[in-house]
C-alpha cells in the first residue's frame, strides 16, 4: 500500500472550544503552586504589580501570536511560524530548529512543572502520602498521571474538543470558588506594605523580574490554540479572537484571584504555604470542604495539562512533517487522526521530568524559551509584513508597531533579571541546538544525493543542447527495468496537459493536505510523497515513488537553465563530494556508438550516485523533453543501449570501511536502473510568478543486497525529497 508522506489533520474547533483550550491552558495550577514563590520575589503583596506588567507583556505578545496565526494557520505554532520566515536560508533555518531543539526541554518542564505542583495539593488530601513505599517516591505518581494523560489524548480531535470544553469548565468553576469565597470574606487590613515596598534600588527591579517571569509562567498558554492551526475552524477569525478573548479574561482572573487570596491568608503566611489555595478554604470553611475544593483544584491541573499537551504535540507533528525532525513523529493515527508518536514522547519526557525540583523547572521553562520563541517572532513578524501583501494578513495588530515593541522590551527585561542558573541552561540549550544543527546539515547534504537517482536528471531542456539519438523511450508505457525480464509500471499520472484539467483536478496530487497550504508561496509548502513496493513472489525488487508539489516562479526561467537539476540534486553535487552528474560529450557519444540526434530533445547524463554512504551507482541516464505551451514533461531512464558498455553500463558497488575507517568501494555489480516521468504544468500566472504544478512518477530499483532488505532508503525518500525541493525553492526565489 502506499504510504503517504503528509499525513493529514481535521478542522474541528470553533471560537469556544479554542478559546476554552488557552483558558485551560492559563489557569491550570500555575497560581496555585507560585503564589508563594510570587509573592516571596518582592517580599510582599507589591508583587501584585508584576501581575499587571505581565498581563500587558503577554496582551502585546499575544498580539503578535494573534497576528502571526491568523497569516499562517498551521500546526506547530511557533515552529511553524519561524520556519516561514526565517527558512529560506540556510542560516536561517537554524532559528526553526534551535526552537523545536528548545521545546523539547522547555515545553515539557513546562508540563511536569503542573504534575509536580499538583503533589503538594494531593499530599494535603493524603497527608501521609510521603510514607507511601513508592520506588522514586511521590514523584512517581506524577509520573504515572502523565503517561494516563497521554492515553486519554490519544484520541481523534472531535472528541477532545468537547472534552476540553467540559474540562475547562472545571477549571472556571475553581477559580470562581476562590473568586467569590474570598470578596465574600476579604479583608483588606491584611494587604499591608512593607515600609521600602517601592524603594527603586537594584533589589527592586530583581525583584520585579522574578516576579515577573513567575507570572509569566502562569500566563503560559495564551498561544496554545496557535499550534492547533491545522486543526481550528476559520483560523484567520477564530485564533486572533481566541487568543485576546483568553488573556483578558485569564488576565481579571488572576489579579482578582491573587488580591482575594492574600485578603484572607496573611501575605507573610502565604509566602511559606506549600498548598495556598486549600489553606485559603481551610481558614473559611475548614478541612472537609478544603479537602473536597482541593480535588477540583486537581480537576484544574488535568485540564491545563489536556490543553498543553494536545497543542505541543503539534508541534513535533508539524516540525516532523517538514522533515525538521524525527519522521516518526509526522505519523497520524489511520482512523482517529491524532500524532500518536509525538503525544508519546511528550508523555515519557514528561514524566521523566517529574522527578525535578519545581522552582528550577519554572525558571528554565521561561528563560529556555525568550531568545528563540518570543523575541524571534516578534522580529519575524516584521519581516513577515514586508513579504506579504495587507489582504493576506487577515488580522493585523491595533498601533501597529507599539504592541511588538512593548513585547520586545518586556522580554529583554525578564531574560536580563533571569538567574544565572536558568541563563547557563539557556545558553547550553542554545548552544548545543546550534552543533546538532550544523551536523544535520551536513548529514542532510550527503543523504540528499538519493535525489539525483530521479531528480536530479529531470530537466532534459537545461543547458546547451548536447546531440543524442535513439526512438523516444517511455517509461509510463513499457514500465522500468527492476530484475531479469521484470518490468515495474510507474505511479498513475494524475498531472495531464489537458487544458480542461483544473485545479479541482489538481486537488488528488496534494493528498490530505488542503491545496491553499499545497500550493502557498512558501518554502516550506508541503512536498506529498507516497511510496509503495514492488515485489515480485513476496521478494522487494524496488520503490515506486510519486512525488509532488508547486512553485512559484516563471516557467520558462526552468526552461532556460539548470536551476531545477542542481537544486533537486541538493547541493550534494554541486560540490564535487558525493553526487556527480555530467552530459556526455560529443567525443564520448560518437565513441559509444551512439548517433547524433538532429532534433536535441535529448540528453545523456554519466551519473556517479553515493546513495547513504553505502552504495554507489554508476551509469548513464538518458533523458528526453517533451515541450507544451503550459509546461514540459521529462521522460529519464538508464539507458538501455548501453547497459553491455564496459565504460557506461549501470552498475552498483558496495561501499565499505577499510582499516584507515576510510569508504571504499568493492566489486561492482549489475544495476537493473531507474527511471520515471516528471511533468511540470503552469496553471496560472500572478504577479508575474507562474503557479507550477509538479509531479514525479519514478521506480527505483532496489536490489535485497543493499541494505539487507531493510526499509532504510524508503524512510530516506520523503526527507531528502523535501530538502531538495526546499533548495529549489530558495534558489527560485534569490533570483525572483
């Protein structure tokens, strides 16, 4: 069967159910585990200010969030985000995968911080729950709560919706008992100020920070419906709306919540209290009713964190998919649609983490976070509105730009109050991001050269004509060559140069994805791929492989040279170290027999392929271009004239370590070959850019000694396919 390479999310959350995810996300038991701490950074209830400067801080954010989502709905929220802006350069790209690298530290503390919280209101239930003969102690609980959270979102979105819904009912209710309890009994005699309260020193503006970034922590989550994108219901209206409506409301919250709380428990007290909020009931209304409100304080931990983890999947989901990440994690589940990979692992790191101290976790999953997240998208959201036209921006920020600066320089003072602690991680975070990063690249580069089995032969029209002759070939109706008389047939063409063939027709080559973001003006548009095997009598003879996606830029500049080839080649070849691929010359030709073609629709490509540092193939390819007014179609094989040619059959060789560690090459063997069909279709023309529609039908040849008969080149495919078309669209557009 085939196997599709950009699996698919369903839109099912409209503006209450997005909205009721970020307030979940908000509430949870951020205030109920960090008022103390709060409160203890300025050594008084003035730390009431901090609340009111991060309300504004993440209104002006929450701005940028809103305006960012609603121009570019997706899953993966930042992610996604930054590799649009910042990913048409190789540089570039760095920003994207420094902050998955991030998340992956930052996003789940985050999550174990809310499990580790919710054991100081479970040991007041369970006042000797520190007793109970647990291997890890208490702290294993929190770890068990986190792998049956993940259970419970391994389900389709229709249902967590609702879910989520009811769930951050929950949490309203909570926070209306505390509300409504405290007016009803406050005292405002308690609210006094220390007598140096606002003494503008040093101390003061440490302080403030540090306040600051535990609010901060607190309002975490105002950006959840962000990386649910693929996933919401008119994403232009509904996440602008979603994100302000939830940070107002989160915001009155809050502030009412923390001043009612200190208005009944002493600040001085508060400060000390492991579980303020059942301390807080108990001083009202004594143990037994604390004891009960303490359960739906943890019915309020399991929203916040239903909330967090459902959107954070979607960002390993969609940074996976673009082939930034592990591709296990672009897997969705066949029926219920859900990221079962990325919900997984997000479950084991989290409950991993709930084994650390809660107040480091608090500080490194902010500070992790600023450089890359935050302060990257507000400088890409400038960038963003200098490439985008206004009508494509379907929301846009009121005072434009004052909000984004007012974000820029709240987070600029947050990280500079920072502690040095949670500085040093962010630091290492970032830095050891930045390594993996550059191996990758260069892992990338040498994996690419996979492409140039079918791709980086496709343009036949590049370059001088070079004379060649032979009949036509065509793989699409004789099939390619994979075995002694064993013939594969190519994938069904669905691309046709058919004027009656429109976009509606089109649709089936973007597969699940919806054709606005199949064929959006963006670097990292989706690439669809499937794959599926040739086997013979239960034994694997090759892949057949399909291949599509769009590009924006004139046809005939791919008409008229070798871009197409280089960047579907993926650099690998241009530097001469791994891929090589060359036209025969004249000389070479005429002493291989082969006749000039008047016509120079041809060309004979020497091809010399390291495929994953263990194979190489060697031989000619021969291409042939087919021109129509509103495209081209390349018809390429192994050509079969030559495979008796001492210097130019089709061979393959192992490549293996010598003493020295040193890649050699063995004895080569006879390679059955390649061969495909690529079709290039203008559809139509927009500013000056046509909107080319391309599709790659290819069988590639496999042979069991390879790797074993392992599945290592077919999960290869759709990575170095994505990256190659990636360096075609950079390449595309530096010279728009």
């Amino acid at each position: 069967m085939p196997e599709p390479s950009t699996p698919s999310l369903r839109r099912g959350l409209g503006l209450w159910q997005a909205t009721a995810l970020n307030v979940s996300n908000m509430v949870g038991i951020g205030p109920f585990i960090t008022i103390p701490l709060f409160i203890a950074k300025m050594e008084g209830p003035q730390a009431l200010v901090a609340w009111v400067l991060a309300a504004i801080l993440v209104l002006c954010d929450g701005l940028v969030w809103s305006e960012l989502g609603a121009a570019l709905p997706g899953s993966g929220g930042s992610y996604h985000f930054l590799s649009t802006i910042y990913g048409r350069t190789r540089w570039g790209r760095l920003i994207p995968f420094l902050f998955v690298w991030q998340f992956a530290v930052s996003g789940t503390l985050e999550m174990a911080s809310g499990y580790i919280g919710a054991l100081d209101y479970l040991a007041y239930i369970v006042p000797d729950l520190a007793a109970w003969p647990l291997p890890g102690g208490p702290a294993t609980l929190a770890a068990v709560a986190a792998l049956i959270m993940t259970g419970v979102l391994c389900r389709p979105i229709g249902f967590l919706g609702p879910l989520g819904v009811v769930l951050a009912t929950g949490t309203i209710v909570t926070v209306s008992v505390v509300i409504v309890s405290g007016l009803a009994n406050f005292r405002p005699e308690l609210i006094t100020l220390p007598t140096d309260a606002f003494r503008l020193d040093r101390g003061f503006f440490a302080g403030l920070g540090g306040a600051m970034l535990i609010a901060i922590y607190d309002y975490l989550g105002y950006y959840n419906v962000c990386h649910l994108g693929d996933e919401v219901v008119d994403p232009g209206r509904t996440i602008p709306r979603a994100v302000v409506i939830s940070i107002v409301v989160v915001a009155a919250i809050y502030l009412c919540m923390n001043t009612v709380i200190i208005g009944v428990v002493p600040w001085q007290r508060a400060m000390a209290s492991p579980n303020i909020a059942a301390e807080f009931m108990e001083t009202l209304y004594g143990r037994t009713v604390a004891v009960a409100f303490t359960a739906l304080i943890l019915w309020t931990v399991a929203a916040c964190l239903f909330a967090i983890q459902l959107g954070y999947s979607r960002v390993l989901f969609a940074a996976a998919r673009n082939r930034d990440f592990l591709g296990v994690f672009a897997r969705v589940h066949p029926v219920h649609g859900y990221p079962g990979a990325a919900l997984i692992c997000l479950g084991l790191l989290t409950a991993a983490f709930c084994y650390w101290p809660l107040p480091k976790v608090i500080d490194a999953a902010v500070t992790v976070r600023i450089v890359v997240q935050f302060i990257g998208q507000i400088v890409g959201l400038h960038l963003l509105r200098q490439r985008l036209p206004a009508e494509r921006m379907p929301f846009r920020m009121w005072l434009y730009p004052l909000p984004s600066l007012i974000a820029l320089a709240g987070w600029l003072f947050v990280l500079g109050t920072a502690s040095v602690e949670a500085l040093a991680l962010a630091a290492a975070v970032l830095a050891s991001g930045t390594v993996v990063f550059l191996l990758r690249e260069w892992w990338v580069r040498a994996a690419a050269a996979v492409l140039a089995v079918g791709l980086v032969l496709q343009p036949a029209w590049a370059g001088d004509p070079q004379p060649a002759a032979a009949p036509a070939i065509d793989p699409a109706t004789r099939g390619v060559e994979v075995g002694p008389d064993v013939r594969a047939e190519l994938p069904a063409a669905v691309l046709r140069f058919d004027a009656a063939q429109g976009e509606a027709e089109m649709k089936p080559l973007a597969g699940p994805v919806e054709w606005e973001r199949f064929s959006a003006d963006s670097v990292n548009a989706p690439v669809a791929v499937t794959i599926e095997p040739f086997a013979v009598a239960g034994t694997r003879l090759a892949h057949r492989v399909r291949a599509a996606f769009t590009l924006h830029a004139p046809l005939e500049r791919l008409r008229a040279d070798e871009t197409l080839r280089r960047s579907l080649g993926a650099e690998a070849a241009a530097d001469g170290k791994a891929a090589t691929a060359r036209l025969l010359t004249a000389e070479e030709l005429a002493a291989a027999g082969i006749p000039a073609d008047a016509g120079g629709r041809e060309r004979l490509v020497a091809l010399d392929l390291p495929l994953l540092n263990r194979v190489r193939i060697r031989g000619v390819v021969r291409t042939v271009a087919t021109e129509h007014p509103d495209g081209v179609e390349v018809a390429w094989q192994f050509d079969e004239r030559l495979r008796d040619h001492p210097q130019w059959r089709p061979t393959w060789t192992r490549l293996e370590e010598n003493e020295l560690g040193e890649r050699v090459a063995g004895e080569p063997q006879p390679y059955a070959g390649c061969g495909g069909i690529v079709a290039v279709r203008r559809l139509a023309v927009a500013g000056g850019l046509d909107l080319l529609v391309v599709e790659s039908r290819m069988v590639l040849a496999e042979p069991e000694a390879w790797f074993q008969g392992g599945n290592l080149l077919r999960s290869k495919i759709p990575l170095t396919t994505q990256e190659g078309v990636r360096s075609l669209r950079r390449r595309l557009e530096s010279v728009r």
